[in-house]
C-alpha cells in the first residue's frame, strides 16, 4: 500500500500536535517516525490509522483519499504500544477475531490462525490466555493478530517500549525479518534512534509536531539537515548506547 | 494486585501496611455484631423447633407460593437492572450532555428515599387510576396489585447498584480494546458485545448480585404495590411479617432461615463466578 499524507494539521485544544505534516511511503517500505516524547508520533500513526481525524490535510492510501473512511474499513493492521489483546480471549481467539470479522468459515480461521501461530514460532501456545504469556510473546501475538485479516499496512506504536533491553534487541530483528518476510508496508513509531536507523529503511523525524528531515538512515546520519536533527542523532547515541 | 502483594507479604509475615492486627480485630468485631450475631440468632431460634415442624412451615403452600414469587420477582427485576443500568453506566461515563451530574447524582436516590414513601409513590402512579397505570390498564395490562407492579418496585430499588458496580470499572476500561477491535475491522455491535461486554462482565453479575439480593428482602417498597393477594402477590418477607404479627416468632425465624440458606448460595454462587472471572484480569 501506498501511504502519502499531505499537509496534515491536527490541535488538541488549541495544542498543536501536528503542524502540516507530509510525506510518503512507498509500497513494501518499513519507515519508522522518531522524534522526542510529546512530538506527535502517535498522533500521526492514529491518523492514519483513523482513529483521529485531522483538522486539515488530506490522507491518501493508494492514491485514495481516506480521511471520511473509518477505521475498520481502512484495511490497516495495528499493534498497540500494550498490545491490547483481549483478555478474556485466547490466543487462537485473539488472533482470529479479525478474520471472524471476515465471516471466514471456521476451517479457513483455523488454517491461517495455525499458519500465524507457527510464524510466530507459538504452535503450542494457542489456547493460552494472554495472562498466561511473557511479554515478547503478547507482543507477537499482538502482531500476529494484527497480520491476520491481510492488512495492506501495518502500523506499529512504540512495539518495544514494554520489552526489557535484552529481549528488545533479538525481537526488533525477528520484527524486520518478519515484515520483510511477509512484504507488508509498514510504518512504526519509536524514540530509540538505534532502533530506527536498524530496523527502518525510512526515518522520518519529528519534533513538535512538525518534520525535521525524511531519508535513509544513512542520509540522516551522515547528512542531518536541521540543527534539532544532528544534535537528536548525537545525544541520542550517547544515551541510547545501553539500551 | 495491592491485596495480592499484602497477603503474600503476610504469608512469610512480614507487614507492608502496619496495623494489621488492628484492623482485622475491628474488621472481626463490626462483622460479628452486626452481621454474625444477628444471623446466628436466627439460627437459634429456629433450632427450637423439630426438623418436622420446620420443613412443615417451610414447605406449606403459601409460605413456597411466597418464595416463588420474592425469588422470580427479584430475578426478573435483576435482569432489568443488568440491562438498563449497563446502558445507565454507559451514557453517564461515555457521553458529556447537561444536566449529567444532576442525572448522577439521582441514581442514588432510590436508597436515600424510606422505602415506605417509593411504594406509596409507585403504588399511586401505577394503581388503574394513577398515570402511568391508567395507560396500561386501557391496554387490558394491570400493574399494581400484581407480580408486574412487584417487579417494578424491585427494579427501582435495585438499579443504584448494577449502575454503582458498571460505571467505575467502564470509566478506567482502556479505550484500546476498543480501537484495536476496530483496526480489525469490527463495527460498534460485535466491538460492544465481544470486546466490552466481557470486560464489564465480572462488575455487572456484581451488581446483578446485590440487586437479587436486595430485591429478595426488600420490604417497604414492595407491599403497598404488591396488594399481598394470597398465593400471587404475597413476598416471602410480607409472609415473615405477618407471622411476626401473629406472634409465631419461630414460624417468621423458620421463613427467614430458608431464605437465608437459598440467598447464600446464590450469593456463593455469583461470588465464585465472579471470581473465576477475575483470574483474567491481570494481563
Ligand atoms: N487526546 C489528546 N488530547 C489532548 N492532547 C493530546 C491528545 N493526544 C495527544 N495530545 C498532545 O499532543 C502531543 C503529541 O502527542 P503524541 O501522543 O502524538 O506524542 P508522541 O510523540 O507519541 O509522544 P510519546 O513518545 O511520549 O508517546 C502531546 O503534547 C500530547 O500532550
Ligand atoms: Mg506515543
């Protein structure tokens, strides 16, 4: 899916948490928004997603303009910085409730819910509850979930932020395998600059709701364009070194 | 997830909240004077009498005609208050609109009203004269004076506490659920009844709980509009009454026992439900 955001405004308030925003992605790219806590990356994501309507702007998905279409017909995967599994469903359940969504028939949940399991290397773990479940595992299972229906994009917000350290790393790469793997677009938000430049092939950064620089990660090392850019990028690998 | 941490604490005896000893011995203290002792004395004044004469008192037609009718009533009336006070919840936690603190804080009154003022008051309106009774008594329906105006009564008393239960739980449910449902293509109805609904669950059967158990005692409100029509529209604890009055202290005490025993268990019941419930809410 082809995303392209145009001229996007957004105030809560009188706050404004996006200021004109636009850029694109294109089809089968992993693009990651990073920027400061506070700077909109959310925001942005919700948009598109449509949970949130921008004030101004408009928001094209394959040329289409979608700001009128409401989420659940946007076709978007979405995984949730908590994961927001449904607690009182199991994993299977949870994993197949956007293909129930579908009327799939029974059979055809159970083979692709089975298929999403073995993905993420969860065969066994179906009839658990996510109560049952470690982190890094509800955080598959949340991506699962999300993978299910076959969404043309799949929006992921701060996926790591609940994972410790260790595991962090080792999930980001089974991530990007993932995605790549499966060839969906995708777009995720994080705070981690080291998190960005490994896993993306975009980086768009944000501060105060407006957009600093877009480009490879090696354009933004190497050629930050802003004064905000270069100092985020500098103080980011000193801090962010430990992680 | 506090208590938890507390009670494992105390297991191995160290004390995260000081004062337990303290606590517990007035927690002990308020539950025997007023809850304990009150209950046992029914007990034993009901162990005056044969098992005999005790099953004859209980199982004698109008005294199980009495308790068909508290049981079905306050059942019926229950069911109403889960729907209606769910729907209360909702509009008063998920809407803004004005006069919604006014409509708040009238949910309570049913408890401040004497329950003696609601029945004469219910009675009134739905006698076949009074407004709302005269509309249904043109329809050939008549409320007052039977087991309709008996759940009506029963609804209006118990509603506080299905609405008291739902909303705190409803105003701290995490939107997300709600926004990943939608991301996965579900609409309002399945969101709302596959995604939401399970999480109010274990509130509702709370409130559904207290509100059975409400309308099982309740008294006052009930009688006047009940009209006490022997084996239709007499409630158990009008039947307890009246034995009172006749000064069958043990007969009343056999009444109120059984009754007890029947409440217990489904109090037993809902509170295990509930609990099995719970297990699910610490992810
Ligand atoms: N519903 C809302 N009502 C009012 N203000 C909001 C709302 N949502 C976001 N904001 C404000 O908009 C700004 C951007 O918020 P956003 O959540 O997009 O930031 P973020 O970049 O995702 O930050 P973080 O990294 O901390 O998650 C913040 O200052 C926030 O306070
Ligand atoms: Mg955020």
């Amino acid at each position: 899916m082809y995303v392209e955001m145009k001229d996007i405004c957004k105030t809560f308030d009188g706050f404004q948490a996006s200021d004109h925003v636009s850029f694109g992605i294109e089809k089968g790219q992993m693009a990651a928004l990073l920027g400061p806590s506070g700077s909109g990356k959310t925001t942005i994501l919700r948009m598109i997603a449509g949970l949130d309507r921008p004030d101004f702007g408009d928001i094209r998905i394959n040329g289409i303009r979608v700001n009128d279409l409401p989420g659940n017909k946007r076709g978007i995967g979405f995984v949730f910085q908590n994961y927001a599994l449904f607690r009182y469903m199991t994993v299977a359940d949870n994993i197949g409730f956007g293909l129930e969504v579908q009327k799939k028939s029974k059979a055809e949940i159970k083979t692709r819910v089975e298929e999403l399991l073995e993905l993420i290397s969860m065969e066994d773990l179906g009839k658990r509850y996510p109560h049952q479940l470690s982190g890094g595992q509800r955080q598959r299972v949340a991506f699962a979930r999300a993978l299910a229906p076959d969404p043309g994009l799949l929006l992921l917000d701060e996926p790591f932020a609940a994972i410790d350290a260790k595991v962090r790393r080792e999930l980001r790469n089974w991530l990007r395998d993932m995605i790549e793997r499966v060839g969906i677009t995708s777009i995720f938000v994080t705070h981690d600059q080291e998190e960005a430049m490994e896993v993306a092939n975009q980086v768009i950064i944000i501060n105060q709701g407006k957009i600093e620089q877009i480009g490879t990660p090696d354009e933004i090392c190497f050629h930050p364009k802003t004064d905000f850019v270069a100092e985020f990028i500098e103080t980011e690998r000193f801090s962010g070194k430990g992680r | 997830m506090e208590q938890q941490i507390v009670k494992v604490k105390n297991k191995k005896g160290v004390r995260v909240i000081p004062g337990f000893g303290l606590s517990m011995g007035v927690t002990l203290a308020m539950l025997g004077c007023f809850i304990l002792i009150p209950l046992a004395s029914i007990f034993i004044s009901a162990s005056k009498m044969s098992f005999q004469e005790f099953t004859e008192v209980v199982t004698s037609r109008q005294v199980m005609s009495g308790y068909l009718v508290s049981f079905s009533c306050a059942f019926l009336a229950a069911l109403i208050n889960g729907v209606f006070g769910l729907i209360l919840a909702w509009v008063l936690v998920r809407y803004e609109f004005p006069g919604k603190r006014i409509m708040d804080g009238m949910i309570e009154l049913p408890f401040a009203l004497p329950t003696a003022v609601a029945g004469i008051s219910l009675t009134f309106l739905y006698s076949d004269q009074g407004w709302i009774g005269a509309a249904f008594d043109k329809i050939g329906i008549s409320i007052a004076y039977t087991r309709i105006g008996i759940t009506i009564a029963m609804v209006f008393v118990g509603i506080p506490f299905v609405v008291r239960s739902v909303q705190p739980v409803l105003e701290k449910l995490d939107r997300q659920y709600e926004e990943a449902a939608m991301m996965l293509g579900a609409g309002r109805t399945r969101t709302f009844f596959k995604v939401i609904l399970p999480e109010l669950f274990p509130a509702l059967l709370a409130g559904f709980g207290l509100a059975f158990a409400r309308g099982i005692g309740e008294y006052g409100s009930v009688v006047f509009i009940a009209g006490n029509i022997p084996f239709k529209t007499q409630i158990a604890p009008l039947l307890i009454m009246s034995k009172l009055e006749q000064y069958k202290y043990s007969d009343a005490t056999a009444i109120a026992l059984a009754l007890l025993l029947v409440s217990f268990l489904l109090m037993l019941f809902i509170n295990s439900l509930q609990i099995y419930m719970q297990k699910f809410s610490k992810a």
